[in-house]
C-alpha cells in the first residue's frame, strides 16, 4: 500500500494535469447529471 501511496504522488507531481484529467471529467460528468435531475424534479413538482 505504501508503494502505491509513493507512486500516485510521484505520478501528480510530474503529470498533474493529465493525471487528475480522468477525475475532473468524472467529477464534471456527475454534477452536470445531478443538476439535471435536480432541475427535472423541480419542473415535475411544479406542474
């Protein structure tokens, strides 16, 4: 565990961007998905 630990930040140290690249499109793809189904439940209680 302790190696994978010492590898990750070895790997955001060097490539930070393309390292958090994959978690900040996820991260993105989440909240857009949650705001969109939060909205749609406001309309449906509404009408």
């Amino acid at each position: 565990m302790n190696e994978f630990v010492q590898g990750f930040i070895k790997g955001a140290k060097e490539t930070p961007k393309g390292f958090f690249a994959p978690a900040i499109a996820l991260w993105r793809l989440l909240v857009g998905v949650s705001e969109s189904l939060l909205k749609d439940k406001a309309r449906q209680h509404r009408a």
